[in-house]
C-alpha cells in the first residue's frame, strides 16, 4: 500500500522547518468535557486540501501573502461572508476598536479578512481542532497580524474554558460562529458560556444547520457529524432560556441547497488529484439539503 506523503522523512523535516520559520502556535487550554464529534476528519493527512496547499506557501522561501489569503476561503462565501458577518454584527466602523470573537474559528480566514477591513480592532479565535488552531496562528505571524488576533484552542462547551478566556481577555463586543454549534450536542451549554463573554445588548451570530419534522436526522449524524440538530423554535427557546432578550433568523436552506449540489459537482469535474473523502463529504452535504431534507440559515441573538 502506498505511504501518505504526510509520513515521508523530508515533509516532516519540512514541517519541523515551518515550526521553526512560523513558531507561533495556539493558546491551548485543557478541559475534561469534549463532546464534539472526532470521527470525521475531513482534512487529515489530505495534500490536497488548502491545509497542504497554504502549508507549501509558508515553506517558500519568499512569503506571498497575496497566495496565502487567495486559498485561506475553504468554506462558502470568503471575503464576502466576513463583510456580512461584521454587517449582522452591527460592526462596521473602521475607526472604532472593537474585540470580536470568532467561536470556531478553523483556519482563521474571516478573522483575517476582518482584520483587514477594521485596522484598530482586535480579534479572538476558539477552536477545537489543534491542527487548525496552530496552523491558523502560524498564517496569522506570516501575515504580520499576531498582534491583532490570538488563537486559543479550547472546546467551546467547556464552561472552564471559556471562563478562562474571559479572564484573559475580558468581554467581547460581539461574537459568531459560523458551522460549528451544529457540531456539539449541548447547544444550551454553549449558547450559555458564549452570553457570558457578551457585552451587553451586544450580538451573536451562529450559522448553523436546522432540522424541521422531515429531516433525517441520523443521516446528518452519521455523514456530516451534525449532534442534536434543534428546529428553529427549540434554537429560539435555548436562547431565551440562556437570557438573550431578542432572536431573528434568516432561513438560508434554498441557497444552500444550490451551493451544497454545484460545490459537489464542481468538485467531482476537477482536473486535479482530489481527496475522495472529502469528495465524499461534499455528495453528503449535497444530499443533506437535497433528498434528506436538511435546512439551516443564521441566528442573531441579542444579549
């Protein structure tokens, strides 16, 4: 059988080359609860995912920046759903300086768009994954942003973890999440360690999938690592019962439903070598919103 390249000697030289050139890395804090799912691995050892393409970037001996940030969107929207996000937010001036945090913040690409469009704000990113969180700090120190936006790799239904960061960093001004409450199964745990680092009467955002009375809910646990999928109204009544005053949701299953099918499409028609895994997961995802009656949008809740 043949080796993944991840495992040949000089890649792990190279990756000791990369620690060495980027040091940066999370800000981890230890916790006794994790139940956020770990059988899929979406991204492991794959070369072929922007992981590995933004990994070759930062060992070039010239940085090109302008190719980093050009392969740092690997989920729908890019630069523009960071616009949106800062615009459902209600933070939008340049000139203000603001603390924002990002729960789940994956390879830190919105953050670092964020960054970019608010030059005196600063920014917080959780997220589980440590792979993801040290990969993220290191594309932050190439860029030339560290002192803007700190990692910290934590589970966001750890109400130690949160509570530790709080300490640190004290209240945000506004906080989103975009993809990943769908992957923890205490939602109310978590909407309730997110209030308390809120300042008052500001907003959080969560993108996320929904169930509605025809979803086939094992489908979405099984093949796309969903955990407890709540309607619309049971999301409404968590957030109430947490203490945020007002909720609105914006429905986004029909736009979804066209992404999740031509994404799958365009990814199977691709010339290049492709990760079947994660060719797999997109036909899921594609199917989850086609024939297995997923839906989903975004929540904005106001502390």
């Amino acid at each position: 059988m043949k080796k993944k390249k991840y495992f040949y000697i000089e890649n792990i030289i190279k990756e000791i080359k990369l620690n060495k050139k980027y040091p940066q890395t999370s800000i981890a804090i230890n916790s006794k609860r994790f139940d956020i799912k770990k059988k899929i691995k979406l991204y492991s050892n794959n070369k072929y995912s922007s992981y590995w393409i933004i990994r070759e970037l930062l060992l070039k001996h010239y940085l090109e920046v302008t190719e980093i940030k050009k392969n740092l969107y690997m989920r729908y929207g890019g630069d523009e759903i960071a616009h949106k996000i800062l615009f459902d937010l209600g933070l939008q001036n340049k000139f203000s300086n603001y603390k924002i945090l990002n729960a789940g913040s994956g390879f830190g690409s919105d953050l670092i768009e964020q960054a970019n469009l608010l030059p005196n704000s600063n920014f917080i990113g959780i997220e589980y994954n440590k792979k993801y969180a040290d990969l993220s700090c290191k594309i932050i120190h190439a860029l030339g942003l560290e002192s803007r936006i700190k990692i910290y790799c934590a589970d966001l239904s750890s109400k130690y973890a949160l509570l530790k960061i709080r300490e640190k960093e004290g209240l945000f001004d506004g906080v989103y999440s975009n993809l990943a409450v769908l992957h923890i199964k205490n939602k109310k745990l978590v909407y309730d360690n997110i209030y308390k680092l809120m300042k008052e009467n500001c907003k959080f955002r969560n993108e996320d999938y929904v169930s509605n009375s025809f979803t086939d809910i094992k489908f979405a646990e099984d093949k796309i690592g969903c955990q407890n999928l709540k309607t619309i109204s049971e999301m409404h009544n968590i957030a109430e019962q947490v203490g945020y005053k007002n909720s609105l949701f914006e429905d986004l299953t029909s736009s979804w439903r066209e992404f999740t099918k031509n994404r799958a499409f365009n990814y199977a028609n691709m010339q290049d070598k492709k990760s079947k895994i994660k060719e797999n997961f997109l036909n899921d995802v594609a199917l989850f919103f086609t024939s297995k009656n997923g839906s989903g949008g975004v929540f904005i809740h106001t502390k």
